[in-house]
C-alpha cells in the first residue's frame, strides 16, 4: 500500500501542474509505483495469488496507458519509458 507522500513523490516528476492528478503520464507512474510495491510484497510472499491477479491487472491498465500514449504523443511515451525504466 502506497502512503501519500510515496504518490506524491511518484506523481510530481509527470504532473503539468499542481492539481494535475489524472494526465496518462501521471497514472502510469502511479501504476508503475503500485506494481513495484507489489513486486516487493511477492518477495516475501510468493503464494498470495489474489494479489498477483490484482498485480496482473494493474500491469494491463498501465499497458493500455503506455499503448494510448504511444499513440498520441510518442515522445512523451519514450521519456516516461526511459524515466521510469519499464522497458529494456
């Protein structure tokens, strides 16, 4: 579970503004933070299947989010890419 400050410090290197909360840039880094703090919880727990089917389906909402962003705005989709070291 993330607390507010650990989405905050997600959140402000993607925001346009301020109270900039639900831009594509800004949920996929929330989404990224989620995943990797479910990855952590794995390590300890490697059984939990509930939390893995809720981790997969995190991974395919930011998937959609990365695919409409590649769509739209291609540059914006590599530097999110590279900043938040998803892809290889």
């Amino acid at each position: 579970m993330l607390t507010v400050a650990a989405k905050q410090s997600a959140m402000q290197p993607f925001q346009k503004s301020t109270s900039d909360t639900g831009s594509t840039e800004v949920q996929v880094a929330l989404l990224t933070a989620r995943i990797r703090d479910l990855q952590l919880h794995f390590k300890t727990h490697p059984k939990d299947l509930h939390s893995l089917r809720g981790m997969m389906k995190l991974v395919t909402g930011r998937r959609r989010l990365l695919k409409y962003l590649m769509k739209n705005n291609i540059e914006q989709y590599r530097k999110i890419v590279k900043d938040l070291e998803i892809r290889n």
